[in-house]
C-alpha cells in the first residue's frame, strides 16, 4: 500500500523532531566512526549523514579530517571592539541564526525501495527513506556550525572534488563526503571511549585523504591577509632571489614601515582599494588576523598539521596555501622583521589583543613539521623532540591542561620503535596533576639527563601548586631562559666517556643521546617522589638581588661582589703561559663567566682568558655607563617623564658614599674597571643633558655586546657567593642557607631546599627486591651557574674516589 503524496517529504515550515542520537559501543580500540555528508537543507538548518563504524586500518586516504577549533573562531574582544582601521562589521559579529542539526540516516535509508517523489540526498544519486527508518539528530553549534553551513553549498561536492593545483593533489568523491569530526565521531559523554581514542588521533590524522584546516566563516581581514601572499610574498621572493645574501642583510637592516622601501625595492604600495592606506596598518590587518582566529593558539592543530599528509586552509569560502603562510612567516623571521612587526602592532592595538605566539602561531608548527619529517629523533632520541613538541604546544590554548599532554600523543607514537606501549597512561580521569607528573616521570626514566629540570617556573607562578617541585606546571609558559635544555653545552654532573668541552657539537649531543640511563634512578609518581644520586656542593651565604636586569642596581651589585672576592678566584684554575704554574682565575673574569654563563654558547675555547677577554671593553663600557647613571640618580626611563626625584637627597648620597667604598676595595686598574672620575664625568653629563644643557652621553645609546649576554641569563636570575667562596647566579626564589648541589645527568648544579620533614622511599634493586629507606626530602629550587664546575670537574673528582654520591630525594 503506497502511502499520501503528502507524506513523501517532510512540510518546511513544520519540521519533524527526530530523537537524539544514541552512541554505541565502537567494536574495538582500533575502530572509529566515519560521518558520510548526504545533504543539506538551509532553510531548516539541517544536514542529513549517515554515520558508519570503520577498522581504522581499512580507512586509508578515504577520508577527510577536520581541523577546527571548538566553540567560537574568533576570539571572544573582536567581539566588543574591531580593528578601527577597517571598522567594524555588524552584520559579521551577529550570532549564528540557529545551529546546525545533524539528522543521521541509518544505512538501510539508504537500500530501501523508495517512491520517485523521495528525498534524493545521496550526492551518489540513492534516494533516501526517512520514514520507516529510525531517522535521530545531534545539534553542533557555534564553529562547527558554522563549517557545515559554509561547506555545503549549492556546488557541493564538486567543488571540494575538483583538482587544486595550487594546493594539493584532486580530492575524490569519497574524500569530500567522508568525515571524522572529533565533536560528532567520538562520544564526548564517554570518558572510556575518549581515552581509547585519543591514543589514535594522530594516526587518524595521517590516515585521512586530506586535513582540512577551518579557521571559521568569518572572513575579517581575509582579503587583506591574502593580499599579502598573493601580492607582497612573490613580489619579495623575486627580489630577493636575485639579490641573494646582500638583499637580505639590507633588510634586516632596514624598516618594514618604510614607504620608499616597498615603493623603490618591491614597487609596491599599500592596497588602498581594501581599505589600507599604509604600511602600518597593513601589518596591523596581517598580524591581527593571526591573533584573532583562536585557530592559531589552538594546542590540538599542532599534531593535525604536522601529521597531515594534504592539508588545505579555508576561511569562509577561501582557500589559502599552508605553504605560502609559512613561507612567508619563514622569510619574514630570515630577515628579522618578525619581532618588530608584533611590536609596532601590538602598539597599534587594544591590550587585550596583545598576547601571541611568536612566529603569528605557526613558526613552532613549521618547526616541528620539518622534524618530523626529516625525522631527527632517530638521532637524538624520542624524548628530546617529544618534550619539544610538548614546550611547543604549551604556550598554546586549549579548554582542559590535561590537553597540552594528551594533544602530542599521536606524534609521540610515531616518534616511538614500533610496537612500543605509550610512556604515560591515557587516563581522563586523572587530574592535571597526576598527567604532569606521570609525563615527568617518564622523560626522567627514559632519558640519561635532567634536560626537563630547565623548564621548571618559579613555585609561586604555579597553576598548581600541590605538583611536585620537580615537575614542570605544562599548564604555564612562564620560566626563566633555560641554562640546561637539551641542547646545553654545559656538563656538570654528566658521565661521558670524553669531556664534553674537547667534542664536537654533534658528537656532544650524541654522546648524551646514547648514554645510559642513571642506575640509581627511582620515581614514585604516585607519591610524587623522585629519588637519585647526588653530591652536596656548598651552601649560599649570601645573595645579591637585583628587581631587574636593567636596573642599575645590577652594576653596583656586581662591584660589590668583586670586593668580597678575593683577587683570584681559587675555584677555577688557569695555567700562566711562561711559568706552567696555575693560580686562580683573576675575579673579574670570574664574574663575566657568571653573568654571562660563558656567552651561552657552544665552544671548545669556553673557559680560557682569551674567550673571556673578548668581552672586557663591553663590560667596562656598561659598568661605566650603569656606575654614571647611578652616581647622577637618572635611569634612562627617566627620560620619559619630565618630573625628577631630587639628585642631592640623603638617599643619593649615602649611595654614592656606598659605592665610593666598594670602588676603593675593588681596587682594580682602569684595563677592567673605569675609574672614579670616569664615572663622576659621565654623571655630569648626563645631569646637563637632563636640565636640557647638553647631549646624552653616546655610550647610553649604543648597543653592548655584555649586557645583550646578561638580558637572557640575568633576568629572573641574581649573584651569590657560598660558604666556600663558590660564585654563581641562581633563581631569585633562592635563599641563603639553600644548599646547592651537582646531580647525576644534571647539565647545572641545582638549588635544592630543605623540607624539614623526613620522607619512606621505596627503590627497587636488582633481583625485583624492594628497598625501603628513610631520607629527608628536599624540594627543587631551580637550575644555577656555579663558575668552576659546569664542565663535569666535580664529576672527575667523584671517578677517583674524592667526592662521593649520595642518595637525594626530591619531593
């Protein structure tokens, strides 16, 4: 019996209410759900699938994988405030008329015999029963809404089917009506479905025919961002190409601000017909663009991108090239203008606009990308780049911390030997917390170094404050500059079979690659407890802080502790070259090592008076320049504002009194440090060319080799003596009576205080036996410079017996 002509298809305007979709159990940890796209009703705002279990194995290439950020694309200020340069646009910031409704067709829709007058929405020409079938809906909102109502348009898929030369190989049928969305395909109500998918997220990934990378519908800025690609990229990979080395030295050297550069170098001007009328607010559009799409600071693209094989940008119904986005970033940091561009535009902007990624949030994606493919941790191991990944991601958002760990985990299983079990457990029941630790716990078990130990924040910086002190918070990108990454050249408590210093810069790191893991190793994530060996190296006596490496406080500092020094510093030998005889290290010397960290280089020279002698005439120039601007009491930013404080008040005086005294216990000739009048001369300068009388001194102007050394390792950092007459830097969390030490596979010494309160450690020993012990915890304070010891001489002494290890346990 046919049933009414009425009842063929569903009326307009009094839409049907279909149930909600029940999820079902996926057959195994290997199965995913693929989303066939059937059709598309705008004026219901729906769109009819089917969705369909596949062996993920059997999928290959015959799918797409959407890339998008959840929620809004945009960040949530665009809203209250557009860019006043293009001005804003009602119509684009108004909400989305209604979400879109995914009505799921089960499969026997599709093979049952239907009437002419059925719903054809098969794009393969099938008619579709949605009447005796069980027909349900999942709504999606926001982003992903969004994507589906821009996606299917009236020419879709031919559209998406159709050969792009510019972008990629031809997408086929399948690939464009095929889908895995993570929002739609995996059961967010699920906790166990979720953990057993993620660990499979990057193969998906690499699995699909094609990523397809949305940065949402909005199209702000877009043809002024395309224009940049399409126009100014070219145009400076042309010149550029037949100026080689000269042209990019030239503008490195020159302003991209500057009008007669694009006019008499590029022949370009600023695209006035979109509304740019210079080359300011030209990078402002640019750079805005990037920081405005939460797609960019999104922490899940990072192993979407790197892991996709084809890889194609929309925005709105535009397409961009991947390749030409970060081609030009590329060139753009080739020629340093990246750091200047996101300095003038966050001037030219709102605050709230002005935190980024650097490199516009794609750079450390490139970055990885080309690890990955040129697979360079077959060399330096997997968790070396895991970590970097890890560091990369970090800096990005996302709406859980457990995230920044669980979005590396499909490259980590590429970066592992096959068939290796994951290093940490994929658990979403587990807080940020036990996560951090467990990723701790197993770079420590699988790699001879404490690399992990240099991205560790100051305690009172921490999200989470209960982590163990020697786990890093990945919820937070706030930690001084690292002195011993993975990278470091130092040394101090690794074991290799030649000192570092006399290797090569590839041998050194692979001689750290394939050293074997510490023996005495033992970590209780559960307890937080991490337990290795050790040896106690002396304890801070005094501190000399200082609130900003700028600050001239710094110089005043630093000559103070030249006059607690003793004249040669008995720590770090050096041999005279015409007597053979060796004597302490002349303590000026000593304490451009410190400040410096050795120029935070890599050198088989690092240590001798020649390497530290190309640095006398800057340290004397910026002790002179920091003394003068002391004795005067005008600091530079000073400049800025027209009212003083009183240059001749009793506080000035007792500083210049202070440093008079301190000048004359140095007592060292003007070949290291200026003298006294050198420094009252400067003074006075500077006093006239504040009351208007005068130039400032040129020295205030011109770059130091010094303090570009003392801006990376200084800051957050301050000089220290111990009881034994050692000097180093340390953490400003640092405090006298913190007792330092040199740790099995630590690059650097460490700062490690005292808990007070005795610790049972548990520590296997060989045979599967147990050991349990007492000890007395001690929580991580931070990595140290310690001039004397970072290139393993502590160590060398521990091989003959006169220092001896002992066993540490951190908590």
């Amino acid at each position: 019996m046919s049933r009414p002509r009425s009842q063929s298809l569903p009326a307009i305007n009094t839409p049907h209410r279909y149930p909600p979709y029940q999820y079902q159990r996926l057959s195994s940890p290997r199965h995913i759900r693929i989303i066939q796209l059937l059709g598309y009703d705008p004026i219901l705002s729906r769109v009819f699938i089917s969705i369909v279990e596949h062996d993920l194995s059997t999928l290959s290439k015959r799918f797409t994988a959407l890339s998008y950020t959840w929620g809004s694309a945009i960040e949530t200020f665009e809203e209250t405030h557009h860019s006043a340069i293009i001005g804003p646009d009602k119509a684009r910031l108004s909400k989305n008329p209604c979400d879109i409704e995914l009505v799921l067709v089960p499969p026997e829709a599709l093979e049952t015999f239907k009437r002419s007058d059925d719903a054809s929405l098969d794009p393969r020409g099938s008619m579709v029963d949605l009447y005796t079938t069980p027909v349900t809906t999942i709504t999606v909102t926001g982003n992903l809404s969004n994507f589906f109502r821009t996606y299917m348009t009236e020419t879709w898929p031919r559209r998406h089917a159709q050969s792009h030369a510019c972008w990629g190989p031809t997408i086929s049928l399948e690939e464009s009506t095929n889908f895995w969305i993570d929002a739609v395909c995996i059961d967010q109500n699920n906790d166990e479905e979720i953990a057993a998918q993620i660990p499979i997220m990057g193969e998906i990934y690499s699995s699909a025919g094609r990523v397809l990378a949305w940065l949402g519908a909005d199209e702000a800025r877009f043809s002024v961002f395309r224009w940049w690609h399409d126009t100014v990229y070219p145009r400076m990979r042309h010149v550029l190409h037949r100026a080689g080395e000269k042209g990019i030295l030239s503008l490195r050297a020159s302003s991209c601000f500057d009008t007669e550069l694009w006019a008499d170098v590029f022949g370009l001007v600023p695209p006035v017909e979109l509304g740019v009328t210079n080359w300011l607010d030209a990078w402002t559009e640019y750079w805005a663009f990037y920081r405005t799409r939460r797609y960019f600071h999104r922490v899940w693209i990072c192993q979407e991108i790197v892991l996709a094989d084809c890889l194609q940008t929309y925005c709105g119904s535009g397409e961009l090239s991947w390749g030409d986005m970060v081609g030009f970033t590329t060139l753009l940091g080739t020629i340093h203008w990246v750091d200047a561009i996101g300095t003038q535009c966050r001037v030219n902007l709102p605050l709230e606009w002005t935190p980024s990624i650097r490199g516009f949030g794609i750079g450390d994606l490139f970055e990885v990308q080309q690890q990955q493919n040129s697979k360079i941790w077959q060399s330096t191991g997997w968790v070396r780049q895991w970590f970097a990944i890890i560091s990369a991601v970090r800096r990005r958002g996302c709406f859980k911390p457990e995230d920044r760990v669980y979005a590396t985990v499909g490259i980590l299983q590429q970066l592992l030997p096959p068939n290796t079990p994951l290093p940490i457990p994929i658990d979403t029941t587990h807080t940020p917390e036990q996560l951090f630790t467990f990723t701790a716990a197993a770079i420590l078990k699988n790699w001879p170094e404490l690399s992990i130990f240099a991205f560790l924040e100051h305690n009172a910086s921490r999200a989470f404050s209960s982590l163990p002190t020697w786990v890093p918070d990945l919820s937070i990108d706030d930690f001084p500059w690292p002195l011993g990454p993975f990278d470091t050249y130092f040394g101090a408590g690794i074991a290799t079979s030649a000192p570092l210093k006399e290797l090569s810069v590839n041998d050194c790191f692979q001689a750290r690659a394939t050293a074997p893991i510490p023996s005495f190793r033992h970590i209780d994530p559960i307890k937080g407890q991490f337990a290795l060996r050790g040896s106690k190296l002396d304890t801070i006596k005094q501190k000399y802080p200082c609130t900003h490496v700028y600050d001239m406080k710094l110089a005043e500092l630093a000559i103070e502790v030249l006059a607690n020094l003793p004249v040669h510093y008995a720590h770090d030998l050096v041999q005279e070259e015409e007597t053979g005889a060796t004597r302490g290290q002349c303590r000026v010397e000593a304490l451009i090592h410190t400040m410096t960290c050795a120029g935070m280089g890599f050198s088989s020279s690092r240590g001798s008076m020649e390497k530290t002698s190309q640095l006398f005439p800057s340290f004397r120039s910026w002790l002179l320049m920091s003394l003068s601007q002391a004795w005067s009491g005008i600091h530079p930013v000073d400049r800025l504002h027209p009212a003083h404080t009183a240059r001749d008040d009793v506080e000035l005086q007792k500083r210049r009194a202070k440093m008079m005294e301190t000048m004359t216990n140095v007592g060292m000739s003007s070949k290291f440090m200026p003298c006294m009048k050198e420094i009252e001369e400067m003074a006075s300068m500077i006093i006239a060319a504040d009351r208007g009388e005068g130039q400032w001194p040129r020295l205030l102007e011109q770059p130091l080799e010094f303090s570009d050394q003392i801006r990376r390792v200084m800051t957050d950092r301050c000089l220290f003596t111990t009881e034994n007459g050692w000097l180093g830097i340390c953490l400003d969390t640092a405090l006298e009576g913190d007792e330092v030490w040199i740790l099995e596979g630590g690059a650097v010494p460490y700062v490690l205080k005292k808990s007070g309160s005795e610790v049972e450690v548990n520590i296997e020993m060989a045979g599967g036996e147990t050991r349990t012990s007492k000890a007395e915890g001690r929580r991580f304070g931070g990595e140290t410079y310690v001039h004397g010891v970072m290139n393993g001489e502590l160590l060398g002494k521990a091989r003959t017996g006169a220092v001896q290890w002992e066993e540490v346990v951190l908590i």
